[in-house]
C-alpha cells in the first residue's frame, strides 16, 4: 500500500514524472472520455423516452446535473489543492488548484446557462432569485476572486496565500448550493438523484444520466491534466 501511495505522488506531485505521464497518457484518456460521454448525451437525448410533464425540454438534466454536480466538486477541489500547497509547500498542487478553478469558473456559468434554459418554459421566466439559483451564482463569483487575486496580486506566493484564504472561506457556500433546495423554499425540484433514498428518477432515465455524469467527470479530469501540463511547461509554478 505504501508502494501505491508512494507511486501516486511521485506521478501527480513530482514535475519530470507528472511531465513523462501526461505525454503518453493524455491523448488517449481525451478519446475515451469523448467516447463515454457521446454514448451518454445520446442515449439521454435521443433515445430515452420524454418526460410525462416536463416533455423534452427535461433532456437538459443530462448536461446540466453533471455540470451542477462539478461546479461544486471542482471547487472542494481547488480548495484541497490550495491546502495541499500551504500545508505541504507542493507547487503541483497550487497548479492544480488553479487548473480546477479556471475550469471550475467555466462548468459553473455552465450550470447556470443550462439552468436559464430549464427555466424559462417551466417557470415562464430566464431568472429568478431562487436560494440555489442565487447560491450558484454566489459560487461563480467566489471562483472570479479566486483567478483574480491569483493572477494579479505580486509576488506570487501572496497570490497564493490569499486565493487560498477565499477557496477556504467559498467552502461555506457549497452546502448552500447543496441543501438550499431542503433549507429554504425554493422554486428550484428537489434532489432526484443525490439523497440517500432511493432515487426518484426510472432507470431507463437515470443510468444514461450516470454516463453522462461520468463522461464529463473523465473529460474535466483530463482537461486538468493538460492545463497542469501547459501551466509546468510555461514554469507558471515559479
């Protein structure tokens, strides 16, 4: 087990190892993410059966739950990888934090396109202030102040330090987005999917929205493996 351990940090910590993996590995890991993701989007969108109430416009959930549901990891992400650099000074790890933040940046105004586009034939409007609405919102804001202050603030290891102290303070907002839907009346449904019960959702509508979830968690994976990549190549970590 040590061994493993040992290995894993060698390859995803250590720069020449990280550097000898991503060249080999990357190209390959883009084409079966691609390819689980294409299998799930077109069973989600062209072949599962239309909701009884919502009709077609449901389809949206299978590139926006994957979205919603990353928006939020990459952001615990980016704060583990802030500690990571504060805690053990690992450099790799500040990369990988901005990695995921920029990305992170990106999935979450995603989630909130797809969101307006769900919203408008079954609310009858693009936006509303609604607690998970507004808290989604609140985490692209946090993820703003987060690039903002790592890129512009001198010296570097200031940029750090306080983009650190914001992915820290951000992660109160994460149970907000969660459980605000449970906290709060809101115009948003409820967890079809994430709750301990049995979900809701019929399988022949959940288990292509697993693959798409998957698809997309594999091509976010692999995207961050390339920006790490560009960034140690462009010595971003000094």
């Amino acid at each position: 087990m040590r061994s493993l351990h040992e290995t894993l940090f060698k390859y995803g910590f250590v720069p020449s190892y990280f550097m000898k993996i991503a060249n080999h590995a990357l190209w390959p890991s883009y084409l079966i993410a691609s390819c689980v993701l294409a299998y799930g989007l077109y069973i989600g969108l062209f072949t599962v059966p239309a909701d009884t109430t919502q009709g077609d416009i449901f389809r949206i959930i299978y590139i926006h739950v994957p979205m919603a549901a990353l928006s939020l990891s990459l952001y615990i992400a980016t704060a583990i990888g802030c500690t990571l650099d504060q805690m053990l000074h690992l450099k790799m790890a500040s990369l990988y934090a901005f990695a995921c933040a920029c990305l992170g940046l990106v999935v979450t105004i995603l989630t909130i396109i797809t969101g307006m586009i769900w919203a408008k034939p079954t609310w009858g409007t693009w936006w509303v202030w609604d607690a998970r609405l507004t808290s989604e919102l609140v985490l692209a804001m946090l993820y703003c102040g987060f690039l903002i202050a790592r890129l512009n603030i001198k010296p570097t290891r200031l940029a750090r330090e306080v983009s650190t102290y914001i992915a820290w303070i951000g992660t109160m907002n994460i149970p907000i987005v969660h459980y605000s839907v449970q906290w709060w009346f809101t115009l948003h449904q409820g967890p079809s999917v994430l709750q301990f019960a049995k979900p809701k959702m019929p399988w022949i509508m959940l288990y292509p929205l697993i693959i798409s979830g998957l698809g997309f968690s594999l091509l976010c994976f692999v995207i961050i493996m390339h920006s790490v990549k560009v960034l140690l190549s462009a010595k971003v970590a000094e």
